[in-house]
C-alpha cells in the first residue's frame, strides 16, 4: 500500500476544519494559534511534506523550495500570496493556491469600518471615554471629517475595490478607481469612474489602497505622492504595509500632508508599540484582521484544505495562482 501524504500546517486549527485532510493523511500542526512556526521547524517539515497550508506571515521562498523535494502544494490561508515566492513554485511545478472570493465582503467591511474609524476619531473617541476624559459636550469636541459625500480614490480594483465601491455608495461617496486595466464593466455597473493615479491622489479625500504586493506596487506611496494628496485626505491601507514607503507616510502624517492614515497593514507585523506611527493621533491602526471574522477565516481554511485534497488526489484545486 502507497505510504499516506504528509501535509504540514503552520498554525493551529480547528480539529474540525481538518478531519477531511486526515481521512487520506498524515497532518500535523504547529501547536499555536497565535505565533508563527519558526523557521528551523517549518524547513524540517518542509523537507517531508507533500502540502503545506501556510499563512501569510510564512517565507515559502527558494531556500525551502530546494529542500522541500517531495512538495505538490502550498495553500496560502490569504488572498494575497506575496509571502511565497510563485516562481520558484513554478518551475518545480508546485501548486500553489490562496483563497480569494470568500473573504472579499469581510474584507470590504473591514475596510470601509476602517475609513470611518480614521475619519471619524473613533478611536481617540472611545479611548477618550474609557479614560475619564469626557467632560462635557462640547461644539468641536473630537469633530472629525465627514464620510459621506466625499471622494473616495480606490487603488487596485479587485473584487474586493468593487466591494467597496457599494459600501461607499451607499454612504453617497463618489467613487473614483485606479487599475493597471480600466474596468468598464465596474465603470458601468457600479458607476464609479476611472483616474489616472496622478488624478486619484489629488482628487480623493480618503485614498484606499487595496492592490495586491508586486514589484510594481511595492514603494507606490511615496513623500512625493503624499505630497499630491489633499492637507485634509486619509490614507488607508488595508493591502500590504511595503506598498508605501513607511518612512515617508510617517513624515506625511507629521508634517500635516495629510490628515490621518488608518491602516490595517505594516512593514513589520506585528508592528512594536513604541513604533513612531503608533504615536501619532491620527493613525489608527489594527493587526491586519482584513479578513478575520469567524464564518470567513473558517470558510478559508476550508478552501485551504479543498485545495490540498485536490492537488494530493491529482484533481484540480479551485483557486490556484499559477496553473
Ligand atoms: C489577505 O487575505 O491577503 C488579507 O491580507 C488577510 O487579511
């Protein structure tokens, strides 16, 4: 009898989510939740396994790819895949797979909460209230910007830009996009309109930005960009920290080129507490929980799992990234 497949996850899961790996498998997981499975271990158990399920914090890059000599598949438990190196992947024809689609309301809600959070001082506001430090009521007390008709400038426009859009109409945003392609479809549909980047970032009063992490977007927002944006605009990024230059948004948000930044996403995950942006006001900041919520991360790590079973059973995953 054929030795089973060996599938290594690195994080732990519900038992539950994985009982259909282990019907047809060995599966074994790092034994945390919450902190990632170090390097060492994850390239000794990159060696033996035939499928990894990983999470964006993971490198899957060429060092593990030389090693990992019996490997079919990595199931990244994210819609972005910039922690892998697909390339690599490629060239040994290894699958590799993310999980789109499933999270983009989530994601979409995540990030809208996120614009409102930022324009409206949510956050001084309930800290405020927690502290003891609500006085009175007063005229322009914790006044923040209005959400609704404003600008909002996408950049990337994915389902998830799309997802976004209708947030953001129905709070009668007008909605501009910027896209390596022009979207007529969405332009039609939804009626949001097309910008040059140069136009998006003077024009939007809370720029998004939800493009994917690639050679081309990493470094996209820099001093000069700031610069173009509004005095009184948010940027908000709920795509990947490396997409702005972070030295640069910092000097933005101190030399008032901006008005706040609220952010889901860093260079350095997680970012330290005594990191310079979290000592500004105007930044609100979350531990990248885009698309954390418990019916979407479960869906997820279902998806994961599919995508396993399938390539391990010769069939074809639903959402590969390089087939
Ligand atoms: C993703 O799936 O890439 C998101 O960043 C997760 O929140």
């Amino acid at each position: 009898m054929a030795a089973k497949p060996y599938i290594y996850i690195t994080r732990k899961l519900p038992e539950s989510v994985i009982d259909t790996l282990k019907s047809f498998a060995d599966v074994e997981m790092w034994d945390s939740e919450e902190n990632p499975v170090p390097r060492d271990i994850l390239l000794n158990e990159a060696k033996k396994a035939d499928a990894l399920l990983t999470m964006l914090s993971d490198k899957i890059d060429k060092e593990l790819f030389d090693i990992a000599t019996n490997l079919k598949v990595v199931a990244n438990l994210a819609v972005g895949f910039d922690n892998i190196d697909v390339e690599e992947a490629t060239k040994r024809r290894i699958v590799v797979c993310n999980t789109p689609d499933i999270l983009t309301d989530t994601t979409a809600d995540l990030a809208f909460s996120l614009l409102l959070m930022t324009g409206r001082r949510l956050v001084e506001a309930v800290d405020v209230v927690r502290e003891g430090k609500w006085k009175s009521w007063s005229s322009y007390f914790l006044a923040g910007t209005d959400v609704h008709h404003k600008t909002l400038g996408i950049v990337g426009m994915g389902n998830i830009g799309e997802a976004v859009a209708k947030r953001a109409l129905g709070f009668d945003m007008r909605v501009l996009y910027h896209n390596r392609s022009r979207k007529l479809e969405t332009e039609e549909k939804l009626g949001v309109k097309y910008a040059t980047f140069d136009e998006l970032v003077k024009q939007s009063d809370y720029v998004l930005v939800l493009t994917p992490l690639t050679p081309e977007t990493k470094g996209m927002f820099t001093k000069e960009v700031f610069k173009r944006m509004k005095k009184s605009a948010f940027f908000i990024n709920v795509a990947r920290g490396p997409v702005a230059v972070e030295a640069d948004l910092i000097e933005a948000l101190k030399e008032g080129e901006i008005a706040g930044a609220g952010l889901d996403v860093f260079d350095k995950e997680p970012i330290s507490p005594d990191h310079p942006l979290l000592q500004l006001n105007n930044v609100v900041a979350l531990p990248h929980i885009g698309s954390a919520s418990v019916e979407t991360r479960t869906a997820m790590m279902e998806l994961c799992c599919d995508n396993i079973e399938a390539v391990l059973k010769n069939e074809v995953p639903k959402t590969p990234v390089n087939r």
